[in-house]
C-alpha cells in the first residue's frame, strides 16, 4: 500500500520499553522510513534506528528533538507524555503525530473520566461507585455482601492502582492507603470501587484518526507474574496472539458494542483521538465488558502485534496522524501464531535488580523465527545490561501457538543473566471462567482489520 507521502522521512519513536522496540524494529523495516529516532530508547533499539538521550517525560526535550531533527512522524509510546500534552505541544509545532492529546489521553489518566464516559454511551462495564471521601467509601463497603470488589486509584499509577480485595477488612485497608496515607499521591483521592468480573481478559487494540477505526488482532496479556495466573499483577509477564477463546461472534460484538461506541463518544465529547485505542476487556458470561481503557499501544501486547503484522504499519501510523485513515485498506496479518515470553529481573514486580549483564542475546536471536524485544536495558560499553523489571520479551512465531511456544522457550534458554526469571506457562492460560460462544462459530483466525466508520459494522450494518 502507498501513502500520500512518499517521501521517505525520520521517525522519532517515544519511550524506551518492550513496546517501543517493537514499534521501532517494525518502523525502521518500512520503505518510507529514511531514519528511526529513539529517545531515549534501550540496548536492542540501537539495532534499528539511533537512540538520543532525552527522557520520554523531558516534554521540552522531544520536543526540541522532533523539531530540530525534522522528523516527519513522532510516535508517542508511553501514557505518562501523552497525559501530560506532549502530542499537543508536537502538533502545535505543525508535526505529524501519533497519539492523542492530553483531552483525549484521560480516558487512561482518569479511571473516572473513563468509567463516566462509558456509562454515559451505555458502553458495557462493570458497575461502580466513586468516591473522594474515605469514610464514605468504607460506610459503603462495609453494606456489601458480595466479595471480592475491586478498589482503583483514579489517577495514574504506573499498573500499580487496581486493588482486588476479598474481603471488608481487606478493602478498608486499601481505602486508608490510597485516601488517608496518600500511598500514591494525588491519584488515589478520588476513588472507583468496582463489581470483581469473571471470565477471560484480552487487550483489544485499535489505530484511529478518530473518524475511521483498524481493530487489530487481538492478544492476550498474562498480567500476573506466577505460573497458572497467580500472584501480584504486574505490567505483562507474556503474551499470545490469535485468542482461541475469540469467536468471530464475540469480536464482532467486542466492536459494535465498545469500539465503534467509544469511538462516537470521543466524537460527541469533540475530543480528536489520534492514536491508539485500547480496551482491556474481560469477556464474561454476559458479553464483553470493558475494565479499563488506555491510550497506547500495548506493552507487551505491540510485541505480538507486530510480529503477526505482515503489512507495513507506517502507512497507517500516518494516515491515522493526518486524519485520513478511512482511505486505506485493511492490513494482512500472518495466519502464523505468536507467544512473547518476559524475561524479567529478580523481584520484579516489587524492588528489582538491576546493571546485571545479559548472556546469549545473539544466539537467541538468531533461532528461526524469533525476534528477541529489549524493554529494560541499557549498553555499558558493547554489552547489554538489565536496566528494568521486565528486561525482554522473546517472540516467536508458529504454525500452531504450541509451535510458538515451543520456539520462544527455546530462544529463552539460551539467555542468562544473574537473577534471570520467566513464566514456564505463557500461551497455556488457567480456565478462570466459563468459555463462552462454545461451538457458535469458528475461532477467529485472521479477525479484524477492515476500516469502519462510527455508525457502521464492518460490513456497513448499522449498529444495534
Ligand atoms: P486495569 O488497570 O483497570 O485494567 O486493572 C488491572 C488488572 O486488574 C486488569 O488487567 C484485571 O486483571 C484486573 N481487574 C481490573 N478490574 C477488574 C474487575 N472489575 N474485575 C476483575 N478483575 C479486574
Ligand atoms: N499490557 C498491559 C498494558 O499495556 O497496559
């Protein structure tokens, strides 16, 4: 597919993770790409494109950067930036970008705003109340009789404000914590205490210039970093792409009762979202319903997704940052399989280790059909050293998801480094809930991809 701007031009790509290396080794593999900027970027995004030393919440910085270098598309990975207005400084500055502006990024930076405007478009959820005073929160609470309830923080919190809590005494604790300790600051004085959702969760990603929308495969993220989906939550311990449990039936609902209706409620708020659209979504007995939404790509959702992208994403990128999305034609994605397995460091999801020296990237990367994505590291010299709590995330690709995982666990073994740990069970989720839409259709090989106007399925029915 062509762009309207053939020229080709520098790309500067935002952040320095998991995602942002993805995002850079599918960029730089693009013929209408001369250059890709990575700021600040990490060890393995120095093999595609030229890491700058300028941190991702340095607004004035990138900006300064993206001007200077006269990059032709700036590609914003991380919600804190995007928060915070820096794709409204960018475009103040005549670039092209994408992600949405500070309006647009609080359906992510306000769990509030986000919950307001579903309910608001009747976009389905799970019921909730807010609160901005402790004592009304736990006088609530203590009249619920059905447990477990979830407790999030309104404002941003690094994956860290979500609260699943089994029990009063537990919830109560979580109240003091956020509201009169102010454990996470200005973000936790407003609360949500949310209905606990049973079922299976899955990250559904969309690209919009806020006219048109391309929903993208969808992937499953294991957030919890034990074996069989226990323990604390963490970013994403691991992904795999397609999603079995994913019936044409329910994906077609996923779009035409939450994608297309947040699309048209971004539109009647006159909000122009530019960007990705992500709905973390847990699809329980009675449909699809929405726990969060975010305003990036996902980490380590991207991973997968660019992997089994077989077309060149920059066209959309662009078309999507000049508001010309509708144009294009839908992307061909690789029927193969995809499992990304995170390796992460010692204590992560809590205090980790850190400056250790990576073994064996080179024989990992060389095996067939694995791409090993750095998100925590940094270069001391020539070498790679960790740097984060989620250090790679090893993708591979399969006929079958069981050949992908057999593939990334390979390329794993051969990575070492002091305090080195992955889950063993990525690509095998715990059935946590019933599956639903067993035997109504066949499950979704190659989904979606198609452009859809707001007020239109994709093939042109209009919405229930
Ligand atoms: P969020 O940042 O809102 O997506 O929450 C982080 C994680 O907490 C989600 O990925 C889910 O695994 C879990 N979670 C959030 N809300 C709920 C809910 N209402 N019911 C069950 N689990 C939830
Ligand atoms: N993998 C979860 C997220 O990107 O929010």
């Amino acid at each position: 597919m062509e762009s309207k701007s053939a020229e080709p031009r520098k790309v500067l790509v935002v952040g320095g993770g998991g995602r942002e290396h993805a995002l850079a080794w599918k960029i730089a593999r693009s013929p209408l790409v001369s250059e890709v900027l990575c700021a600040p970027g990490n060890a393995g995004t120095r093999a595609d494109g030229r890491n700058v030393a300028v941190a991702a919440d340095d607004l004035d910085g990138i900006v300064r950067l993206a001007v200077e270098e006269e990059c032709g598309l700036v590609v914003i990975g991380p919600e804190d930036p995007l928060c915070n207005g820096l794709a409204d400084r960018l475009r103040a500055r005549g670039l092209a970008v994408f992600g949405p502006n500070a309006d647009g990024a609080r359906l992510e930076g306000s769990k509030l705003f986000a919950k307001e405007l579903l309910e608001r478009h009747r976009i389905p959820t799970g019921a909730w109340r807010r609160f901005d005073r402790a004592g009304a929160a736990k006088s609530y609470l203590e009249t619920l009789s059905v447990w477990p309830q979830v407790i999030k923080a309104d404002g941003l919190a690094a994956g860290k404000g979500v609260f699943v809590c089994a029990d009063v005494r537990e919830a109560c604790g979580v109240v003091d914590t956020l509201m009169e300790e102010k454990k996470l600051g200005a973000a936790g004085d407003q609360i949500v205490v949310e209905e606990f959702l049973v079922g299976q969760e899955v990250s559904v990603q969309a690209i919009t210039d806020g006219r048109a929308l391309l929903i993208l495969e969808p992937v499953v993220d294991h957030k919890q970093v034990g074996e069989g989906d226990t323990g604390p939550n963490t970013g994403g311990m691991g992904i795999y792409s397609p999603v079995p449990f994913l019936t044409q039936r329910l994906m077609r609902q996923i779009e035409q009762r939450v994608m297309i209706p947040i699309l048209h409620a971004l539109r009647v708020e006159e909000i122009d979202y530019r960007g990705v659209l992500y709905a973390g979504l847990m699809v329980t007995e009675a449909g699809p319903r929405v726990l969060e939404f975010n305003c990036r790509f996902g980490d380590p959702e991207t991973q997968a997704t660019v992997r089994r992208l077989s077309s060149d994403l920059v066209p959309y990128l662009l078309a999507a940052a000049e508001n010309r999305l509708g144009a294009e034609e839908p992307p061909e994605w690789d029927p193969r399989a995809c499992i990304g397995v995170v390796a992460a460091a010692e204590g992560y999801p809590g205090p980790y280790r850190k400056g250790d020296p990576i073994r064996g990237l080179e024989e990992a990367g060389a095996c067939e059909d694995v791409v090993v994505f750095h998100a925590g590291t940094r270069t001391e010299g020539d070498a790679a050293v960790t740097n984060g709590g989620r250090v790679l995330c090893v993708t591979a690709l399969g006929d079958e998801l069981e050949d992908a995982r057999t593939l990334a666990y390979g390329a794993v073994d051969k990575i070492h480094w002091n305090g080195m740990f992955c889950r063993s069970d990525i690509g095998r989720p715990r059935r946590r809930g019933p599956i639903f839409d067993e035997g109504a259709d066949d499950a979704v090989e190659v989904a979606h991809g198609g452009s859809v106007e707001p007020g239109e399925g994709a093939d042109g029915a209009p919405i229930a």
